[in-house]
C-alpha cells in the first residue's frame, strides 16, 4: 500500500543503516507528518530506495557527497554533523524549508521511501496502464482490419510496467527472418518519471533457434512520429486520452525493408560507404552542397 505524507524536510533525519538485507542504506526517520485527511504521524522509519535518496537532497546539491559519506569511515557522523548544520539553517531561514510530499510503501512490516514529489504529482500507476492499454486494444481489434496482438514481452515490478506488443501480422524478409511491427509502452511510478509510448520493430531472427529481436528507432524520421510521452503531472483526461493514441505507434516493416535492402547489397567497406553517404545526401538538405563527406576510413571499417 502507497501512502501520500506531507512533510517538511526540517522534520526528517537520515542515518546510514543496515536493513534486513544486510546492506547499508540511507535510513529517513519522519518526525512529524500529515497524510490527505490531516491525520498526523509521528516518528515513521523508512528505507529509502529507488531515486529518493537523491530527491531528498539534490535540492541542496548534496547528492555525491552523501554518496561520498556512504563509502568512508565516519561517514555515519560527518551525515549527522551536516543533518544538523541544516537544521540550524532551517531555524533561522524559515522560507527556504522544502515541504513535499513522500510517497511511502507500506508492506505491513517496513517502510519505505519510494519518491519525493510535488502534491502536482498523480497517482497513475501500474494498474491503470494494464487496464488502459487493454481497453484500446480491444478498440483498435474491433476496427476495419480486425488486428490482433501479443504481448511479446513483460516486464513488471510493484512500480513499474514494460509491456511490448506486437501485431500478429508477421512479414517475412530473405535471409533475415520475420518481422513484426511492435509498441512499447511503459509507465514508472517512481521518482519524476514519466508514462511513454515508443514504436518498435520485433525480429524474430531466422539463423537463432527462438532468436527475437526488439529494435526501436531513437529519434524522428521522415516525419513518423515515434514515440510519444507524459508525465505524471497531466490532467486525468490527459491521462487516459494519450492511450488512444497507441494505434499511431504500429508502424509497418515497409521502410524498413526497403533499407535493409539497399544497404545490404554492398559487397565491401567502400559499397558500404557509397550507399550510406548517398542516403545522408538524398535525405539531409544542409549536407547537398557538400564536395566531400568522410562517414568513417576502411580501417575503421574493418575494425567493425
């Protein structure tokens, strides 16, 4: 269970502790804090874990010194003195105390400190991604062509989710394999994270026994939009209208063909050079005027 406190951080002591793992980690004791319904805790314990360590103090630019203080003798009393010497600041500098609200995860037993964030940031979690895409799935498999999916993989933790789905339209390519077009979509709710959708391209690569491939184009081309994110800041409206827009993500292999191709007809470094400069002079206009382009030498070439 997610528990959303308000705290000041004037309140919050942190101590280099070993949990039930055995492992040192920044400890946070909350002495004071107040949930949704002004119910006030006092004196919580919590492990921090994921990015929280580094939220708590970045805000001071304290981030690589604590990790410093974690890796030397006395580190337990230099983290103790500079607890302190803020909280002196804190006294006499009332306006400058941060006063955020820690997401706590409570699994019955211990706490722990799973993000600081704004009282802006909402809780779209993991849950609401699976049922969501789901639904316009369903959406998209009820339209004109009827498509169909499968999840080709997961990956899944109590705040995080990584699904990649892929048409059930395979096309194959001579010598390569089959190809389907995929989706990605991801959602971490954990730190200032953000909910993405990401075009991607499954290989299921004809020379591997079960050999699959995912491959996801890293910026924008020829005008295809690719990926598309949110953050978890937006409006719930926001929210649950950007799955609608998943079906914009499956792109077909036809490009792609296209490219592999033309690119795998060279024979030797030279061929290979030729065709990737003309394709860098076809499709980037700044570059057409240019006399002479060195993508990379033979010897390099080679090397590779």
């Amino acid at each position: 269970m997610t528990n959303r406190l308000n705290v000041s951080f004037d309140k919050v002591v942190p101590s280099f502790q070993k949990n039930k793992a055995g492992k040192d980690v920044i400890f946070l004791e909350i002495q004071e804090a107040v949930d949704l319904n002004g119910e006030v805790f006092n004196d919580l314990k919590a492990e921090a874990i994921y990015d929280s360590v580094n939220m708590f103090f970045e805000g001071r630019k304290l981030t690589q010194y604590i990790n410093f203080l974690k890796n030397i003798a006395g580190g337990s009393y230099l983290l103790g003195e500079l607890d302190e010497s803020w909280k002196a600041y804190y006294s006499s500098n009332k306006r400058k105390v941060d006063r955020k609200v820690f997401r706590i995860l409570d699994d019955g037993e211990e706490l722990f400190l799973k993000s600081i964030n704004t009282d802006r940031f909402k809780e779209y979690g993991i849950a609401e991604t699976f049922v969501l895409t789901c639904l316009e799935l369903f959406t998209i498999s009820n339209s004109l062509n009827k498509p169909k999916f499968t999840i080709s993989a997961l990956a899944l933790s109590e705040s995080a989710i990584d699904l990649i789905i892929s048409i059930d339209n395979p096309h194959n390519i001579e010598g390569l394999g089959y190809i389907n077009s995929s989706i990605s979509i991801r959602n971490q709710d954990q730190g200032n994270t953000s909910i993405g959708f990401y075009s991607s391209l499954k290989f299921n690569l004809a020379k591997l026994q079960d050999g699959k491939l995912f491959v996801f184009p890293n910026k924008k081309v020829e005008d295809i939009k690719n990926e598309f994110t949110i953050n978890h800041t937006a409006s719930v409206n926001d929210f649950i209208n950007s799955y609608k827009s998943i079906g914009d993500f499956f792109h077909d292999y036809d490009k792609f063909k296209v490219d592999y191709f033309f690119f795998r007809g060279t024979t030797n470094p030279d061929e290979l050079r030729a065709k990737i400069e003309e394709k860098m002079l076809a499709k980037t206009a700044h570059l057409k005027g240019l006399l002479s382009l060195q993508i990379f030498s033979k010897k390099e070439m080679l090397a590779i």
